[in-house]
C-alpha cells in the first residue's frame, strides 16, 4: 500500500473507531423522550462550590438566553431570590405585616452577591445591573436586578450571560436553607425572568407568591464533602471525588425551568421503580433515618400518585422523581416542589391514621404536573398551580385512601379530602377572588384558602354542572396542551368550557373573578291538613288523610348556582325539584296522602361551595341524638376540666 | 404499714360513700350547667339536619369543625361556661373540704348537722393554706415552664430528634413528682388544722412539713398509689371506650363517668389515707372526733335519726 493510501487508511480506521466509541455510550439524558419536551430557551450551566461549614456557595454560571420573543430583546431581568431573606426585603417586610409576632432573627439572612456579570462577546456589565423593585417600590428589595446590553438580541440569536456569584445561605425560614448539616439549596442561581404576553415577567418575591421561569437545561456541578449525600433535579450524570476531601457531582436537567438540590449526610437513599406509559422511571428518596417508618409511607403514595396521572391526565416524562424528607426543625423547606424533585414531611411519631405524609407527598408531587409541566405564572395566578393540584389532590387521595378517610383515620375520627379544603376554604369565603395576584391578598390566611381550599371546592362544585368523567377529561386535556408552556387562567377555563361543550361563564365569573358566596338553605317544612281550621276535625288516618306539605327554600348568598332539592315522604315517595337558584326563594307545595319526612338540597353533595352544609336539608321530625352526642362528651370535658382545677384545693 | 393505711383509707371512704356520690353528682350537675347554652345553639343548628348525623354514626371531625365554626357556636363560646362552672366546683370543694376529713376523721357517720359546721369551720383555713399552696407552687410553674421551652428548643435544634421529646417525659415525671410532694404536704396541712383545730395556718404548714418529710417513705405511698390507680383505671376506662360504637352515645357516657366517678374516689382515698396516718401516729394531739347523737341528748341542734347522713 502506498504512503498516501497507508495515510487515509489510518485516519478512517480512527473516525470509525471514535465512532463506535460514541455509539456504544449514549449522551445522558433525563427525560425518557429522544426529543426536546419543550422550547428551550435556556441553558444553565453551573459550576459550583458548596462551603457546608459556612453554609455559602460560591459558582460560576454560564446561561445561554434563545431569543425566542420574535424581536430584539437588550434588556434582561433576573431573580436573585435568596437576598429575600434581609430585614428590609420586601418579603420581609409582608411577613412582619401578616404577623406581628415575627421577630427577625440574623441566623435567617441569606443572601445572592453577583460578583461579575459578563456577556460573552460583548464585556463586563458588572457597573451596568440596577436593582429594580416593579411591584411596590421598595427600593431596600433587592430579588430582582436589570442589565441593559449596548446592543439588542436579534430574534432568533441568542446572548451568553457569564455570571460569577457568590451565595450565603439563610438558616431554613421559608423553604431554602440550612439546619445543622441539612441544606436545601433553592432559588440559589440568578434566574432570568420570562417573557410572557409579550413582556418581562419578572416579579418580586413576596411573602405569599411563589415563583416563574423559563424551560429550558440545566448541567450543573456540586463540589462539596465527600461525607454528603446530595439528591438534585434531573438525573446524576458523574460523581469523581478529590483528594482534597471534595467530591463533584454532576446533575443534568431537561425540558425544567428551576434547579433545586440538597445535601445532607445522614440522608439514607431508597430507591425504587414504577412503570410508566412512557417507560421507567426512577423513584429516589432521601429520608432521614428517624423516619424510617414512613418511608414505605411515603413510596406508596409515590408510586399511586404516579399511577393515577399517568392514567388520568397524562405521562410523567422524566426519567426520575426524587423525594427528600427534611429534618426535624427544617419543617420550612418541607412540603415544596421543584421540577423532578419535592419535599415531603413527616415526624417520628406520625401515626398510620394521620395522613400527613402521604397528602404532602401527593400533593407536592402533583405540582411535577401543575407547576413542573404545566408552568404557570404562581405570582398572578396562584391558584392555576395550588388549586388544581388541591383538586387533584382530592381525587387521588380519595382513590388512594377512602372518600372520608383520606386526611384521617384515627381513635374513631375521620376526615376526608373535601372537608379539608372546604374547611381551608369557608373561614375566608369572601376574602378575595382566586383571580388576585398571589401578593395582593388580604393576608396570608386569604391567600392559603382561596388559593388552595377555594380552587378545590370550585372545581369539585364544577363537576356537578359538567360531570365527574368530562372534568378528568377536561384536566387531560388541559394537560396535553399546555405542558411545557405557561398558559394563562384564561387558557385552562376556555379549555373546560370546549372540553363540556358548555358556557360556564355565569360560573366562572362568580367563582373565579368574583367573590360571591354560595349558602342554600331549607328554611322549613310543614305537613298540615288542609281542614286545620275545623274545630273538631276527624282523627286522622295514615294513608287516608290529606296533608298540604311544604317546603321553603331561601337563597341565603349571593352566588347564584342550580340545585336539586329531594322531598321524600312517609309513604316511601320521593320527588326531586330542580331549581335554578336565581330568585331569593322557592316554595314548593304537595296536596298527598301523605306527610313529608325531610327535603335536601343537592342530595348528591356535589355543591361543595355552599358554605353551610346543616341548612341543606331539614327533617319534620326533630332528631335529637347528634345534640345529645355532643353534650355527654362536652360535660365530661367541663367535668374533667372542673376536676383537674379542684386538686388545687 | 402503708397497705394497711391505704386498706383503712379506702374503707373509710365506702363507709363514707354518700360524700363520693354527693361530690360526683355537683360535679355532673355542674359540667351540665356549664354547657347548656351550647347545647342549645347544637339543638338549633343539628336537631333538623341530615348533616348531623355525620357526627352521630361515626365522628366526621371535618363535620365537627364546620360546626364549630358557626357564629356563636365555636369553642371561644363554650369556654367562659365551662371556666366559670369550673371555678364554682372549685369553690365548693374548698368549702366542703373541711367537712369531708372530719367524717373521715370520726368512727362515725357524721351527720349534716355537723358535716357542714365543720366545713365551715375550716373554710378560711383551708383558703389561707390554698394561697400558700399556689405561691409553694410558682416555682414549679417556672421550672416547668423552662423545662417546655427548652424542649422545644432541643426538638428543633438538637441532633437527635426524639432529644427534646425525652426531656419532656423526665421533666414532666420530675414536675409530677414534685408536685405530688407538694400536694401531699398540704395535704396533711389540712389534716393536720382539722385533727388539732389550729387556727395559725403558718404553724399548721410548718408542722405539717416536718411530718411528711419526716415520714415521707410512709406517706407518700398513699399518694402514689390512689394517683396510679386513677391513671390505669383512666386507660382502662379509655380503651374499652374505643371499642365501642360511635353511636352507643349512653355507653359511651356510662364509661366516661365511671372514669369521672373514678378520679374523685381515688382523691377520696388519698384524703381518708392520710387522715388515717394521721390518727394512728398522731394520736394524743388530736381533738375527739364527733360523737354519735344519743337519744335524750340535750346538745341543741342535734336529733337522733332525723339528721340525714353525710
């Protein structure tokens, strides 16, 4: 062979071969799809250094921005969440005014210092980040900075941010943060803002608002103790340790728009698997070895939450769902979601028939769909995220656990899912309308009722006019659509309304935009006879005897919603009355042989908006076992408590 | 010694039993009294609802709590009812307190005649000791106070969870048993003022303090052992409750009150316990006890038969 033929030889036996090599080991992915799940418009590549003794971090982050918005973009906003945790924050600032009590501890500072902005190809912007409060002005805010390029993105380029900063961690007061040697590293990069409806979306963090950003990936670098056990979003792609007593490990993300880790080195790791429609996916727990016993706990609602999305409203497509379970005292980074990770919360002594861990772990995984996928703007429209996922909460925990028995099951007492939250819900019915921005409630007891408990019932109630079956359907379709978006509350109540093939604006502008209040009542019913003015009427007969029957129904609220009312009768008839709520009141009246025995309003129970669920019905005939009930066990308690304050004699 | 003082103690008490059931009645009747605007308000809200019986088979506790949170009818409104009943059997256990350790005290079934007069002898006695007893007892508040807080600092913040959970229990145990102590002291104060008729409380305490401490193995016991009793009858009690079905409301009351019935035997005989200790080793500087009426007697306001019996 000759030299020029020996060459060429050479160099495609090593392409080959270079090739084969690629072949044999696939590019990590963490989605268990071969192609983006979403627009990209972002990608997050962190290098960072964990100080687990001072609780800092110091990285590099290197972001890629796809301008995808169709016209030049010069000006970017970002989040710095972590510098909330100030005194003089607006965050802050809203917790003392919600609660007086709160006293701020300097253990709770945190902070996110940009060391150096720089945009690649262009230089340093470091001089050129303005701090900017758009919601209330408070100039001592410092969660969201500005920086204006010297020249705009075209549409369709893309910008690289190169960001050095450097992050103390606040001991945990509201989700992120340390306790002992746990960390729960959230909201710890600067995130830049979304473009949404044609502008920055880019808020501050407030007391009850939560958080919004961009899809896109996310490669990121933990180098902390070798000793810590570290659980990220997305999937591990490496972990190499160092002599130094440092390890490095190395997370990949996709088709997510936040980034959340922890690291603890007491974590005991338990892993599992369920089988979805779209393939396996990974289920990893870090639990703290004190909560060994609910661990199964925690695994069974996992994997039956998984279940019924995946049925109900469509697959989960990420290759792992991690669970961390926080340590006693750092309750506050517990019963959180972040894209393919959650927290859960449990204690020691949870009984079996409390069923907290299991309703925190389905709801917060629930949010992977409501929030992971189905990215909604929390700061405008909170309840898209809490109050669907509540909902949704509901149907599970009740396939999961019982109708009544869903919330608790202990020493006789029971509680299911839909009491809960029209227990959250009543107390403040009329506070606000779901429709608010999250951090503009009347306080935060207003903010956790409407946004949670009032979405619930509003969507149960919902279900009543279009369905059980139409609703889920509504959901998956909703779902479907929307995954990997931001749609607006607009968007998931047309979307209903197409779904039914129903008008339920005269709905929606009661229960979402307004705050109208429903409270039916049975006002009373009479069975008399019609000769009730004779002197001495003839002794009446059962089954012979005219009676005149009534019954009054009164519209006690002001929100306006078709109900059903069942009369039922001694003689075993019963006769259901479709009303449609909208005068102030209905009487309905019965000439029979026969005297009526109770009338109920929506005797399916399906109105679970109606705030007073004792005035529905009404029986003739006094029952007067429930009072009792209550007396006996009250005059032991006063007894008892007389006892106890007579050992002082 | 001691179980012949808790034997003698508890025949005391039977011999005596028209005080229990005369105490447990007041007790009742009171714990009734404190509720019955509330069980009015339940009467309107439940008597004609299909919704109530959500709270008769079975206990809805969601259910309960929208009841609750009806205007006039949440727990805010029971509780002045409740409080202020609480305070008038209180006051006339202070009363009757007196009169109770004087029939213990008598070979005799002591008479109304003389149940009341001895009560009232005692009366403010016994509430110079119940102010003292209180100020005896605020450092133990304070100590038990720490003691909470700093429980809940090592639950939050200590390595080990379950840390601030056992100090709990050690403390509560240590607080109980000083609080025992305490009470037993005072305790024989009261048996003390009552055997010997001393009129200064300050004397009747000092006394009292060198006799339980000095004879504390002795009398302790007939503190303790009525104190477990009640506790162990109380989770008895409870766990038979817990069987039984939710809409058995008259067993369910039944039991409760054999509970209620229970704890105030059990301070009955913790009463008639440390009066008969006290008879038997204290013998010489005791009063007579009060003797039977006798026919014929000319004792104003005594009758043979006609007095009803304590």
């Amino acid at each position: 062979m000759d030299r020029a033929r020996r060459w060429w030889f050479l160099i495609i036996s090593v392409l080959a071969g270079a090739t084969v090599m690629c072949a044999a080991q696939p590019m990590p992915s963490a989605t268990l799809s071969d192609k983006p799940l979403s627009q990209r418009w972002l990608d997050y590549n962190i290098d960072a250094r964990v100080d687990a003794q001072k609780h800092t971090l110091d990285a590099t982050e290197v972001l890629t921005w796809h301008n995808f918005t169709g016209k030049p973009q010069d000006t970017f906003p970002f989040h710095l969440y972590l510098n909330a945790f100030q005194p003089k924050s607006t965050f802050i600032r809203e917790t003392h005014l919600y609660d007086p009590e709160f006293e701020w501890k300097q253990k709770n500072y945190g902070a996110a210092e940009v060391k150096s902005l720089e945009v690649v190809g262009v230089g340093d912007l470091t001089s050129q980040m303005r701090f900017i409060s758009p919601d209330d002005g408070n100039s001592d805010d410092h969660t969201v900075f500005q920086v204006k390029l010297p020249k705009p993105v075209p549409a369709g380029g893309q910008v690289q941010f190169k960001i050095v900063f450097h992050d103390q961690l606040p001991e945990v007061l509201a989700r992120t943060g340390y306790k002992r040697d746990f960390i729960m590293g959230a909201q710890w990069f600067p995130k830049v803002g979304v473009w949404w409806q044609g502008a920055w979306n880019c808020h501050q963090f407030h007391r009850t608002t939560e958080f919004f950003a961009e899809f896109g990936t996310f490669q990121v670098k933990l180098t902390l103790p070798q000793n810590e056990v570290v659980g990220a979003s997305g999937v591990e792609v490496s972990s190499a340790n160092h002599p130094d007593g440092t390890k490095t490990v190395s997370f990949l993300g996709e088709d997510i728009h936040d980034f959340a880790w922890t690291a603890e080195p007491e974590y005991r790791v338990i892993t599992d698997t369920f089988q979805g429609s779209m393939g396996a996916v990974k289920i990893r727990m870090l639990v703290q070895p004190g909560h060994m016993s609910s661990a199964p706990r925690y695994l069974h609602a996992v994997k039956g939450t998984l279940d019924r999305f995946d049925k109900w409203y469509g697959p989960y497509p990420y290759k792992q769902i991690t669970l961390v379970d926080p340590p006693h005292g750092a309750l506050q980074a517990g019963g959180m979601e972040y894209p393919t990770l959650f927290t859960a919360d449990t204690t020691w002594w949870c009984p079996k028939g409390l069923l907290f861990p299991e309703f925190v772990t389905e709801h917060e995984f629930g949010h992977q769909y409501w929030y992971g996928m189905v990215a909604t703007n929390e700061f405008e429209n909170a309840w898209m995220d809490e109050g669907i996922n509540s909902y949704t909460e509901v149907k599970i925990m009740d396939s999961l656990y019982g109708k009544d028995t869903s919330i608790l099951n202990l020493l006789g007492a029971h509680m299911g899912e839909h009491s809960f939250q029209h227990i959250e819900y009543v107390p403040v019915a009329d506070d606000d309308p779901m429709s608010r921005f999250g951090w503009q409630y009347m306080n935060g007891n207003s903010y956790g009722g409407i946004t949670y408990g009032k979405t619930a019932t509003v969507l149960l109630t919902l279900e009543k006019v279009i369905g059980e079956q139409t609703m889920q359907r509504a959901l998956h379709t909703y779902f479907m659509r929307y995954r990997f978006t931001h749609p607006t509350q607009e968007d998931f109540l047309k979307t209903v309304e197409e779904v039914s093939g129903k008008d339920l604006r005269w709905y929606y502008d009661q229960a979402v935009y307004g705050t109208q209040v429903m409270d039916y009542e049975i006002l009373g019913v009479r069975a008399e006879r019609p000769d009730w003015y004779k002197e001495n009427p003839s002794k009446p007969k059962k089954g012979e005897t005219v009676y005149r029957n009534t019954v009054l129904v009164h519209r006690k609220g002001d929100f306006i919603f078709p109900l059903d009312v069942q009369i039922k009768f001694d003689n075993g008839e019963t006769t259901t009355e479709h009303w449609d709520g909208r005068d102030r009141w209905v009487r309905y009246q019965y000439d029979k042989k026969a005297r009526i025995v109770s009338a109920e309003l929506d005797p399916e129970h399906q109105a679970w908006l109606d705030k007073n669920f004792f005035n529905n019905s009404y029986i003739r005939q006094s029952n007067q076992a429930p009072h009792h009930k209550l007396a006996a066990y009250w005059t032991v308690i006063s007894q008892f408590c007389a006892q106890l304050l007579a050992w002082l004699v | 010694m001691e179980k012949g003082f808790l034997s003698d103690g508890s025949s005391r008490v039977w011999r005596h039993q028209r005080i229990l059931w005369w105490l447990f009645v007041v007790n009742l009747v009171l714990g009734h009294l404190s509720i019955f605007a509330m069980v009015t308000r339940w009467a309107g809200v439940l008597d004609h609802s299909l919704s109530a019986d959500q709270l008769y088979h079975g206990f809805n506790l969601g259910r309960y709590i929208e009841l609750a949170m009806q205007p006039g009818i949440g727990f805010g409104t029971a509780s002045p009812g409740i409080a202020a009943f609480a305070i008038i059997f209180f006051v006339f256990m202070l009363f009757v307190t007196g009169g109770i350790l004087e029939a213990y005290r008598s070979p005799y079934k002591i008479s109304t005649a003389d149940f009341f007069p001895a009560s009232g002898a005692c009366f403010w006695r016994f509430v110079c000791l119940l102010i003292m007893f209180v100020i005896v007892l605020i450092p133990v508040a304070i100590a038990a106070n720490a003691i909470k807080d700093w429980s809940g600092d090592l639950s939050t913040n200590a390595a080990p969870e379950k840390l601030g959970f056992w100090v709990d229990v050690a403390g509560a145990i240590v607080i109980w048993f000083i609080a025992m102590c305490l009470r037993l002291w005072f305790d024989v104060a009261q048996v003390h003022a009552v055997a010997t008729g001393e009129r200064a409380m300050r004397r009747a305490i000092r006394r009292a303090f060198r006799l339980t401490f000095g004879n504390f193995a002795a009398l302790f016991p007939l503190y303790l052992v009525p104190s477990l009793m009640s506790l162990i009858g109380m989770a008895v009690i409870l766990l038979i409750w817990t069987k039984v079905p939710a809409a058995s409301v008259g067993i369910s009351f039944v039991l409760l009150e054999i509970w209620m019935l229970l704890w105030l035997g059990t301070r009955l005989w913790q009463r008639a316990g440390e009066t008969a200790w006290y008879q038997h080793t204290q013998v010489p500087a005791e009063m007579p006890a009060v003797p039977p009426v006798v026919a014929g007697d000319a004792t104003p306001g005594l009758a043979v038969g006609s007095q009803p019996g304590i």
